[in-house]
C-alpha cells in the first residue's frame, strides 16, 4: 500500500490535467469517458503529477505553507473540469485512427516480447534495489541528501542544505527528486526507502511504457510495441533507475515532450503543445541538463517550424518554470562551471585541443558500448532505420526536424559542459558520459520510431478525419521549406 | 496479396530472430552491467547506526565540523559524505575548526590523541569511532 500512497496524489492530478487538455475534443467522435489512450494519459500524467506536487512542496516552503492545499486544489479543479464534460467530450486519438483487423498474431507476439523483456527488467530492478535500497552514490549523496534536510528540518531550516560548504553535493542542482521523495515521507510519516525506489520504479519503467503508448497512437501498435522493446532490451536504464539517479526521469521528460510536441503537431492541439511546455519545464527542474533541453527545444523549434505553437507550449511551459527560476534565484548555490572556481582557467580550458580530442574519442567509445548490447545499441538502431527505410509522412515532419535539432543541441551542449568544466575531464567523461547517453536515448528512440517507415504494415497512421488538421501541417511543411 | 503476406511472413522472422537477440543481449548486459554496479555501492557500508547516539546530543541546526583518522576529505570523501548524509539537516563543515566537532574514526582508541592536537576536547566518546568534541576557548 505504501508505494500506492505516495503515487495516488500525482497520479491523479496528472491524469486529470491529462483528460482536462490531451486531446479531448467536443467535436471528436472517438470514445466518450474512459477509452484505450487512458493508459497513454495516466504515465505521461503521473510523471508530470509527481513533477507538480514537487514543485508545490517546494513553493511550500518558500512561502511558509505545506504546499497540500495547492495540490488538493488542482486536483479537485482538474476532476470538476473532467466531470462537467465526460459526456461533452470524445477522445480525439479514438476519433482520428483507425486500427486495421490484420495480423493481430504478430502484434501479440510483439506483446509477449515486450511483457517478457519488461518482466525480466523487473525482476533485475527489484533485485538491484533491494542490494542498494539507498541507491547509488548520486542517490544518496546528492537527491536523498537534499530530501533529507528539506524533511528533517523546520522552519527556514532548510536553507541550510543549500550552503556554499556543501558544494561537493552540488546544491545548485533543482529539485524535483528531492523535493517529491521529502513529501512522500511527509505522507508517509517517517523516512523510507520505498518513496525514492517507487520514484525510481515509475520513471525507469514508464520510458518504456510511456515509449510504447506514443509511438502506437502515431504510428500503430506493433511500431510502438517495437519501440517499447528497444527500450526494454537496454539494460542500463533498469540499472541506472534501480540506482536512483536523476538521469532516467530527465529521460522521461525529454521523450514526454517530444511524445506530446509530435501528438500537439499531428492532431492541430494546443492542449497537447502545452504539455509538451510543462513536460519540458519538469525536465529543468529535474536536472540542470533539462534547462539545456528547454532551452535547445525553444531554439530548435524557432528555426524549424517559426515557433509553430509555441504560444501554447509556452502557456505550459513558463507556470512550471516559475518554481525553477524561484529556485536558481534565491535559493541555489553557484554552479561548479560557471560559478568562480568555475570560471578560473575557463579559457585555457576552451583553447586546450587534448579536451577536444579526448572528448571525441570518449563520446565515439560510449556510444559504441552504450547498452550495453553486443551489437551496440545505436547500432542496432541505426540498422534498423537503414532497412526500415524513411516514411514519407509529412504529418510528422515539423517534429522529427525539431527533435532531431533539439536532440543535436542538447549533445552539442553537454560535449560544452566537458569542455568547461573544471574537473579531471578522463574521469568526468568516464563516470557520466553513458548516464549523458541516457537521458537522450528514449529521444533518440523515439525519433527512429517516427522516422522510419512501418514496414510491419502500419495499422494506424491513415487518418480518415480532420482534413483540416492534414491541410494545417501541410501548409507549415510548406513553410518550412 | 501473397507477395505482401510473404514480405509480412519475412519480417516477421526478423523481427523474431531480431527480439531474441534482444533478449539474450539484455541477460548478458545485465550481468556485467549490475555486478559492475552494485560492486561499486556496495563498497560503500552504511552504518548509520553508529551516528544514532550522537544525533540527540547535537543542535538541531547549525554548523558543525569533521575529523577523521583516515587521511582527511581529499584522501577519504565517503566517510565525510556519509557523515553529512547521517546528520542532515546539521552541516558537517570539512574542517575541525568548530566550536562543536564529530570525530569519525576508524581507530577509537587515536581520537583522543588527535582530538587534543587540534586543541580539542573529548565531550562524549561512543567507543564505536564516533565521538562529539569542543573547543574549549580559555
């Protein structure tokens, strides 16, 4: 039951903003009440509930209240929002595909796989947490550190956990690990192992589920179900959630805001395009990595698609973003980059070419090790694409060419962040380089799945409604050339 | 029809061999890959347990300082990391130059010693490597 009472609050807020804005239409035909994409709403919802009632307890804090009454307030908004327009409103992703009746048994056993993949990667997540229910060093000397002095200490206390003298625990990281897990244990009653492994189990496992749920509303159920796949057969997403670090709910949040970014895109939805904006707010708050996800998206998106909906992400994005601007404002130390220590020798850093080289060199290793798979698990995907071939669907054009931008900038920006950072480069490259993998990885994935054509034979992607819509993308791919 | 079913029926297969290479990819992973590391954490022993009797008599909040007998921060990190893990919200400062000290030893019987060459007083000793030390001001 425990693990049950420190999800049920996001869980429910997250679902209900869900069902409030992702892709429920008057106009729609599709299903009225509950239908199939719930379950697609309920992981993307619960991730981005748990990133809310992080930020709530935070607020909390800073403006001396529990943060509760906000929580209980948004979810009671989002149900009355739900009730008033259950009859009123269909799924649009019910409304707009189609599923044809052929080779179902392919799609089960694609099923199986996956189940059989995702039952393995459990047990091997049990087994890693229950040999370090702490988690790994990051874990515990970093997230659960913070979470520790937000929960145990009282008044304007906490402040204290954010001290210059503890710069070695990086309090300029943000908050949402430490943030979610001290409100589990205020829920809870007592501190608890089970709040950062519940945590860590939700994340590590909704990539997949969250992987495999998308790419089936956008391009049918045996291309998501082999997206899933690709993700449940890379085993070091389960080891690293199992340790508890802060890379695997970034990677969450990044393939969040591309899922919702490519459904906002097919489907003409600014309810969708707003969550892509929180999805990727939630990502900055989550790791200092995210604010350079944020931030590369923007960019890509401006020069892509000329900002296409941005209004909306944007009316997502910046509510969510308060808290992390709050946070860096008053709260956090410097950064060990750009803070003094920092910026001492920046500059021979910049004009050293051994940096340059080495970098190269270890990006080149890992990514060839990342997995790790025999084959090489970008090289698998890579293959994959080659024989796939490319679809030719212009639908999705806008945000395969802003996703694959971002995901550029977001590499280029962290090969910076190697560059200027002022630590033994070998020994930064080799402890973070496959985490840095990882939290693009489920991007990337996500990406080919869109990009490549479904040669198992799509059973969805042919929409027979919303011409309108159709002719909207069209008219921005025309822009865009 | 029967070209595409026979396409289908190839992909299928491919998709097959390709999932079962999947499969066994991921059980080999795993086991390099959660012996490396769990290796590395488990190295790490948390005994929290030692630091229980001290916590009541430490201020709630407030700075206080380390030393250890294993060759400082530079040398040994984790002990130091872990005591602040231990005893947050208190911020152990990395130096002994504090009113108010921990002393996490490896060697009991040394704290004593090195307590008094750092001008330090014994406050309470819990024979298990832990200690709280003052500074007496004269």
């Amino acid at each position: 039951m425990t693990p049950l009472a420190i999800a049920l609050l996001p869980a429910a807020i997250g679902f209900l903003l869900m069902r409030a804005v992702g892709g429920l239409d008057p106009a729609a035909a599709g299903a009225r009440g509950f239908c199939r994409h719930d379950l697609f709403r309920l992981i993307i919802g619960t991730g981005i509930g748990i990133g809310l009632c992080s930020e709530f307890y935070f607020a909390g804090f800073v403006f001396a209240n529990s943060g509760l009454p906000a929580e209980l307030l948004l979810s009671i908004a989002g149900g009355i929002i739900v009730f008033l327009y259950r009859n009123k409103t269909g799924c649009r992703l019910c409304g707009t595909l189609y599923r044809a009746p052929e080779a179902r048994i392919l799609t089960r056993y694609l099923a199986c796989a996956f189940a059989f993949l995702l039952v393995i990667d459990l047990a091997m997540f049990f087994q890693v947490s229950a040999r370090t229910p702490r988690g790994g060093w990051d874990a515990w000397a970093i997230w659960n550190l913070r979470a520790r002095f937000l929960y145990r200490a009282g008044g304007s206390a906490w402040r204290d956990g954010f001290t210059e003298l503890l710069a070695w625990s990086h309090p300029d990281y943000p908050l949402l690990l430490p943030a979610f897990v001290a409100q589990s244990w205020r829920t809870l009653g007592r501190e608890s192992s089970v709040a950062p492994v519940t945590l860590a189990c939700f994340f590590t496992f909704g990539c997949a589920g969250l992987m495999a749920s998308g790419v089936t509303i956008l391009r049918g159920a045996r291309q998501g179900l082999l997206a899933g796949l690709v993700l449940a057969a890379t085993p070091f997403l389960y080891v690293q959630g199992a340790m508890q670090c802060a890379d695997v709910p970034l990677a969450f949040f990044i393939l969040a805001t591309l899922v919702s970014l490519a459904l906002a895109d097919r489907f003409n939805s600014p309810g969708f395009a707003s969550i892509a904006g929180v999805a990727a707010a939630l990502a900055g708050w989550t790791k200092n990595e995210g604010l350079l996800w944020f931030s590369a998206l923007l960019l890509a998106r401006v020069v892509m698609v000329r900002g296409r909906s941005l209004q909306a992400f944007l009316a997502g994005a910046l509510p969510v973003l308060a808290p992390v601007i709050l946070f860096k404002a008053c709260v956090a130390a410097s950064s060990d980059i750009f803070g003094s220590a920092g910026r001492t020798g920046m500059m021979a850093r910049v004009q050293d070419p051994s940096r340059y080289i080495l970098i190269a060199k270890e990006a080149f290793r890992h990514i060839r090790e990342f997995g790790p798979l025999p084959a090489g698990a970008f090289a698998i995907l890579a293959v994959y694409l080659a024989v796939s071939g490319f679809q030719r669907d212009i639908r999705d054009r806008a945000i395969l060419r802003t996703g694959t931008l971002a995901l550029l900038f977001t590499a280029f920006g962290y090969c910076l962040i190697y560059l200027l950072r002022p630590l033994d480069l070998a020994w930064l490259l080799d402890t973070s380089a496959d985490r840095l993998l990882l939290q693009i990885w489920p991007g990337i994935v996500f990406g080919v799945f869109l990009a490549a054509r479904a040669q198992l034979g799509a059973d969805v992607g042919n929409v027979v409604g919303s011409e309108a819509q159709f002719s909207g993308t069209e008219s921005l791919i025309r822009r865009c050339r | 029809m029967p070209d595409q079913y026979s396409k289908r029926a190839q992909l299928a297969v491919a998709v097959v061999l390709l999932m079962s290479v999947f499969a066994v990819c991921t059980l080999a992973g795993y086991y390099s890959l959660v012996e490396r590391e769990i290796r590395a954490s488990e190295a790490i022993v948390m005994d929290e347990d030692r630091f229980t009797g001290i916590r009541a008599l430490l201020p709630a909040r407030g700075t206080i300082g380390y030393l250890s007998d294993t060759g400082g921060i530079a040398r040994n990190p984790k002990a130091y990391y872990l005591t602040q893990y231990y005893l947050a919200p208190l911020v152990v400062a990395e130096d002994p130059e504090h009113d108010l000290v921990i002393a996490n030893f490896v060697s009991p019987s040394a704290i004593a010693t090195l307590a008094a060459a750092r001008g330090l007083t014994v406050e309470h000793d819990f024979t298990n490597g832990v200690a709280l030390l003052s500074r007496r001001t004269r």
